[in-house]
C-alpha cells in the first residue's frame, strides 16, 4: 500500500503500472505480503491518510480501494462483490484522473488497469461458462474499453495519452476474437487509420512500455 501512495504521489507511472499489474497483485495475494482484513472501507482510509491534501486525492482514494478489493486486498471478509463488479467501481475515478491530469503520467498505469480487466472478465466468464450459464463479462468489458478508448483519443494536444488508445484497441481484438464479433473490429481500424494518428509516428512516448514505443509506427 505505502508503495502505491509513494507512486501516486510522485507522478511514477511506471512504478504504479507495475503495481496495479493483475500478475502482481495476484502473487501478492497468494504470498500474503498485503495486510488484511481492514475491509474497503478500512483501505479507503488508509489511502486517505497516505495522500492528504494531495489533489484529487478523493478520487484516488476511490480508485485505490475499489481496485484493490478486486484482488482480494483489503476486501475484509465481509467482501461480497465479484472482482469484476469491484473493478467496474474503480474505472469511474480512474477516467476522471486521467481525463482531468495535463501530463501522461498515467498513461502506464492506464495499461495496468485495462490489462486487469480484460483478464478478470476473461476468467469470470470461463467460471460462469463452466457452471452452465453464459459469460456476460468479456462483452461489457468491450464496451468499458470503449470509454477508454474515447477518453485516450480526447486528449487535447496531448500525443502520449492518444497514443495509449493503440493498447486499448490491441486489448478490444483480444475481445472481438474471443467472442467472434470481428466486424466490431471495423470500427477501430477505420479510427487508427484516421488524421488522429497520422503523425505519431514522430512522437516518442514518455511512459515506459518499451513495446508502445514500437506501436507508434502503425
């Protein structure tokens, strides 16, 4: 936790990529190194104290705990709320700071939580379809993924966030193929191939994904 505050509070986006990672929070899960049972609500105040008066500092503390109850961390036992619904409660928050930050801090930690909801709806499916019932996740994750994909793309004179849109459409064919509705993939190529993108291949990120770098050239 301390080190996801220091990350917030740095502007690290790399640092707080990695801690978001859905493989990282996991293994910290299966090896108990994140303390306990406080509930959300107990997370949500210890975010709170860790970040103080930082700006948007209620929308992070938002984002943080609803986040992290996604994984089981400090979701406490009274926790009901499948990781997928917990994930949903965080991308509100998370839209509004990357909408409103002037930089592309965030860029990083956007990947992050795009990465981690594609894969929890990814496994939530796999488990509803093994009980019998049909998957409903993956499909409203591809319509999340829409609001990130429009919020990237709205970013005024700033290349960095548009260019976060190319791992957003990486992530929605992921999706497409997955639920064999290629012809949404239309849609997404049409926009690639707009004026939007046609100078990034000048543009040289400052977020840290080496492999986005090379995205820049599509």
């Amino acid at each position: 936790m301390d080190a996801i505050i220091r990350a917030i509070r740095q502007e690290d986006g790399a640092s707080l990529r990695r801690l978001l990672a859905h493989s990282h929070l996991n293994a910290a899960v299966a090896e108990g190194n994140f303390g306990g049972q406080q509930g959300v609500q107990g997370t949500a105040q210890a975010v709170s104290r860790g970040l103080g008066n930082l700006p948007a500092a209620v929308d992070w503390v938002e984002f943080v705990s609803n986040y992290l109850s996604a994984f089981g961390l400090g979701a406490g036992q009274g926790g009901q709320r499948q990781p997928y619904e917990a994930l949903l409660a965080a991308l509100t928050p998370f839209l509004k700071l990357f909408r409103e930050d002037e930089g592309d801090w965030l860029v990083d930690p956007m990947h992050a939580v795009v990465h981690a909801l594609y894969h929890v709806a990814e496994r939530e499916d796999v488990e509803e379809v093994r009980r019998g019932k049909k998957g409903t996740k993956l499909v409203d994750c591809g319509d999340q993924l829409r609001k990130f994909f429009s919020v990237s793309l709205q970013a005024p004179n700033n290349p960095g966030k548009k260019l976060a849109a190319l791992d957003i459409v990486n992530v929605s064919f992921k999706i497409y193929f997955r639920l064999n509705t290629l012809r949404l993939c239309k849609n997404l190529i049409r926009t690639v191939e707009s004026r939007q993108f046609h100078h990034f291949e000048s543009v040289r990120p400052t977020w840290s994904d080496p492999t986005s770098a090379a995205r820049c050239n599509v």
